[in-house]
C-alpha cells in the first residue's frame, strides 16, 4: 500500500464507459457548453471500447417510413410481453432518426437506394458498414474536446447526503488510485457478461455473444451506493450460430432464413403460430429452439439452403461488417451455408439494459434515484430494444438534463471523506496485499456454476424454481464472504478481481429478483417452472430492489400504460 500513488481530478461532467452511449453523452455535453468540462473514464481504450468495438452491420432501432414513436413503443410493448417503461421508450424513440443522421454526418457509411433512400432490413432496421463506428464516434468524442482517461477501472461511487460528488478507482496498468471529483456522472458502462457459465469452455470460455469486457461495473457501484434497481429477473439469451455465436438477425431478416429442427420441421410456425409464428416476441425466438432440443428434436438450425451463389456472397459480406471469425470459420471448416443449415443455440443469460429493461430505475431525465448521477445505454434499465441507435439516444437525453443539472451546481467542490476513500483504498488494493488465496479466474468458475446450475442456466435450459434459486443465493451469499481470500500478482489481475467481485455482488440482486416474481413472464428468460404462467392480474408491475443496510429491499412500482393499443399486439 505504500507503494501506490494516488490522484485527485476535479471535472464538471465525468463520464464512466467510453463506449457508445458514453461518446455520445461527451459530445453532446460539449455542444451544448463548450466551457464544460467533461472527462471520459474507460476502462479499455476507447478507440475500440465496449460491445461495438467491432462494428455493426445494422442499426436495429430506426423510425422507417410509415412508422412512428408510437408504432415503435407498441411492438417494443408486445415483444417485452406487455410490460416496459413506456415514457423511456417513446423519449428514446422520438430521438432515434435524429442521432443516426448525426452519426452518419460524422462519417458512418449508411446503404441507400438508387434515390438516395436508407436500405431497410425488417421494419426497426437499416443496414450499414460499420466496421468503424467505434472509432469514427471516439473520435467525434475527442473532437468536441472530451478528456479521456483510458485503462482506468471505476470501482466505487462517492456520496455527500444521498447526492453523487464523484468515484473512486485505479488504472489498470499504472495501479494509480484515481479520486475524481465530478457535479453530476453519467454511468454508461454496459451490462453484464461473466453471471453465468458459457456455452464453450476452456480456451475459448470469451468466445460469446455480449463482450466479455462488459462485466457489471456499472450496475455493481450503483447497487453497493443504495441506488433502485429494476427488472434484473429480466435476463437476456441471445439465439446465435453453434460455437461461434455470430448473429442470427442477420440471417432471419437479411436472408430469409427460417428455423427448423433435426426433422426439417419449422416448428416456430408449427407451435408458436398464434404468437406470431418466426416474428413471435423475441423471449419466444429462443425458448422455442430451446424446447426443441430439450424435448429430443434437435439440434436446431437456420435453413439458409435456398441461397444462391451470389446471396450466400452477400450473406459474408455481411457478416464481415461486424462478425468476421464466422466467415473465416466456414472457410477453415468448407462449410457451405448454400448446401447446409447452419447450427444455432441459445447463449447463457447476461443483463444487458439494451436488449431486455435490466438496469437501473430512471426517470424520463435518465436521471437515477441517486441525485446528480445519470445511466445510459446498456446499464440504463426499463427500456428495452435500445440497441445501438437507442443508446446513442440516451447518451444524448442524458448528458442534456446532466449539464442542465451542472449549470445549478455550487463551483465550489468540498474535499473527499478521507475516510470513505482510505477505506476503499484498502478493499480496491487487497488482492495485492494478500500472499495466499484464490484466484480471479476460480471464483470466477465457481460463480458461474452455480448461477448455471441452481439459477436458470444453459445447462438447465434456463428453468428455475424456488427451492434452487434459494439455495443459488445462500450459495452466492457464500461465495461474497470468500472474496476477502483473492489474490493478484499484478494490477491486471487486480482488476479480474474486481470484475468478479462485481458480478457476484450483482448475482445476489438477480437472483432476489427471480425469487419474487412468481410468474414466467418471459419465458427462458425467466422461466419459472413452478408459476409457469403469465399472471397480468397480479404482476403486471415492475420489480425493483435496493441495497439498505447491507439487506436486498424489493420494492414493486406499477406498470403505466402511455400508448393506446393491446399490449400484445406489435
């Protein structure tokens, strides 16, 4: 402990993740005050941070000519099974158009028509080359006059009287102990990798679908500051191609390629007809290929046999903009999507505020219940179907009512609780001080075995029930009293340490959120085998939780219908 050095940095706006909800939150803080001063804290390096870092080859969220915000919040509705936070969603919607041109004004190549007309793929989508979107919006961040700190994880949050003044963390390769002073934080870290046991081991235990980097940070800090959570029973599985996880949108909506089991049978259409058949709510897209290798009709698979030649061409290229390892798989394996279908399976279960409404509890300012500290992107909660445009979005909505909030700040900053800081301090640098204990890597594994086996995991086709979820927590409750026992040898494995600190601290949370909803609201990602059924007359609401002396405290916040229309129709 002697030997590490600290810093303290005072700034107006600082921002956690530079990925890319953060970069838009940084530009747009400066546009709207270029006297602002506004400092970006990533944990990578932000050229090629986050769950974007190797592009895209779509924007999944755009208004489409005939659509509008409300359309959008209705099919967003339908495909959360009835149950979103539609205030978030229309916000975010009526912004969608507006930064994707910006974006593209920056440089992001967009695919139009012969008339000048974006490409539209499904009824939410554009395609794009977007190998370069990370870098073209780091740039733009930069550009502004954003500062940036890369390789600096966040570790903890500091509070004066319920109000946010600023976090605490170290730098990954200098072990620096960095206290950074801020009027109001923006958290857009990203959701959480890591929970579960993934689908391949080993050597390749990173080759999965969200980034394996993206590992809670976010929702960790804020759940150990007392901040409302919501919906984290809200998991999200995403159906990919066998072993490589690469995308399957691209082959479903770009390619028309359907799902049939190992008897040829489309059984999406077969036994999901009146849910809408293949275009069914996307739980259902992975509980039905699911339930087909668990009742002896798989493996499950993509038919992309009726390509040809020059749409299989397409179909790489595609690919290349954002999943190059699956073209080069095929290549290395001659495999021919023309002449076979290609092998899918669900991923284990992440927390990903982008895709489902797992994250934090906000209001309409993406402001959290923690005063002066805003989310935004993958970690902001009750909004799902973000995706890249609708996280661009709230960076934006963020950083607006965040310089707003800035602007009525005192100048004046008091000093850090010395105290507060002393004591992280000596929890941040532990591992390091300690000469025997376990490892990052096998308390790791052991957290991923049982969230995979007592909570819900791939191995279990993702069913629960309560008597497993209990004995998940008191197992989890265990494992949180072992942490004290890690150890590094170097700041990169101090920061391993942490990562698994955090993932186990937010297990706990979902896994008390699981327990109380006594419903199956969205099946595989909550399949409660003991409440099969969905129940609107009694858990129509959401089910939020906050961290109060140490205990998980549920709170229930009820369901507010914005938008006219059944809520199951799309």
């Amino acid at each position: 402990m002697n030997n590490i050095s600290s810093e303290v940095l005072k700034t107006d706006l600082l921002i956690i993740g530079g990925g890319t909800a953060g970069c838009l939150a940084a530009v747009r803080a400066r546009e709207l005050n270029p006297e602002l001063d506004v400092l970006i804290l990533e944990k990578a390096h932000i050229a090629r941070s986050g769950c974007l870092a190797a592009g895209m080859n779509a924007i999944n969220a755009y208004i489409n000519p005939g659509e509008t915000p409300e359309s959008f919040v209705k099919y967003v509705r339908a495909d959360a099974m009835g149950l979103v936070r539609e205030d978030l969603v229309l916000s975010m919607a009526e912004r969608l158009n507006e930064v994707v041109q910006r974006v593209e004004s920056w440089g992001l190549p967009i695919e139009k028509d012969k008339d000048g007309n974006y490409i539209s793929r499904g009824r939410w989508n554009i395609k794009i080359n977007g190998e370069s979107l990370k870098p073209i919006i780091a740039n733009k961040a930069i550009e502004y006059g954003a500062r940036v700190i890369n390789r600096v994880l966040v570790t903890n949050l500091l509070l004066d009287d319920g109000k946010v003044e600023g976090v605490m963390g170290f730098g990954v390769r200098t072990g620096i102990f960095y206290v950074v002073q801020a009027k109001a934080v923006i958290i857009c870290t990203g959701g959480a990798a890591g929970i579960y046991k993934p689908n391949n081991d080993g050597s390749s235990h990173h080759k999965i679908w969200y980034s394996p980097f993206n590992t809670g940070a976010g929702y960790a800090m804020g759940i150990r500051a007392g901040a409302e959570m919501t919906s984290l029973e809200m998991r999200f599985i995403a159906l990919r191609t066998k072993d490589v996880i690469a995308p399957t949108g691209t082959l479903a909506l770009g390619f028309g390629a359907s799902q049939i089991n190992s008897r040829g049978e489309r059984f999406m259409a077969a036994r999901y007809g009146h849910m809408g058949a293949e275009g069914a709510p996307t739980p259902l897209r992975v509980y039905g290929p699911t339930q087909e290798k668990k009742e002896g009709r798989g493996p499950v698979f993509m038919d992309t046999t009726h390509l040809k030649e020059e749409d299989i061409y397409e179909l790489k290229k595609s690919y290349l903009n954002m999943y190059p390892e699956l073209v080069l798989s095929w290549a290395a394996n001659n495999f021919n999507p023309g002449s076979e279908p290609i092998e899918i399976q669900g991923t284990e279960p992440y927390l990903v505020g982008g895709h489902t409404q797992s994250g934090y509890w906000i209001d309409k300012n993406r402001q959290t219940t923690i005063e002066g500290l805003y989310a935004a992107g993958d970690v902001a909660g009750g909004a799902p179907y973000k995706f890249v445009s609708g996280c661009w979005a709230e960076g934006f909505i963020a950083a607006e009512h965040a310089v707003e909030y800035v602007a009525g700040c005192n100048d004046t900053q008091e000093e850090s609780n010395n105290t507060v800081v002393d004591m992280e301090m000596k929890r941040v640098y532990r591992p390091i001080e300690n000469k025997d204990g376990v490892k990052a890597e096998e308390m790791e594994e052991r957290l991923q075995k049982i969230m995979d086996e007592y909570a819900g995991g791939v191995s279990k086709y993702y069913e629960m029930n309560e008597s497993e979820l209990l004995l998940a927590l008191n197992k989890i409750k265990h494992l949180r009293s072992q942490v004290k026992y890690l150890i590094a040898e170097d700041y990169h494995q101090l920061m391993n340490c942490h990562e698994v600190i955090d993932r186990i601290d937010i297990a706990a949370v979902l896994i008390k959120h699981l327990l109380y909803r006594k419903e199956t609201r969205w099946p595989a990602y909550q399949s409660r085998v003991d409440f099969p059924n969905l129940n609107d007359r009694e858990w129509l609401k959401f089910v939020n939780s906050r961290l109060v002396n140490n205990e998980i405290e549920i709170i229930e916040r009820p369901y507010r219908k914005l938008v006219s229309g059944d809520r199951y129709v799309p």
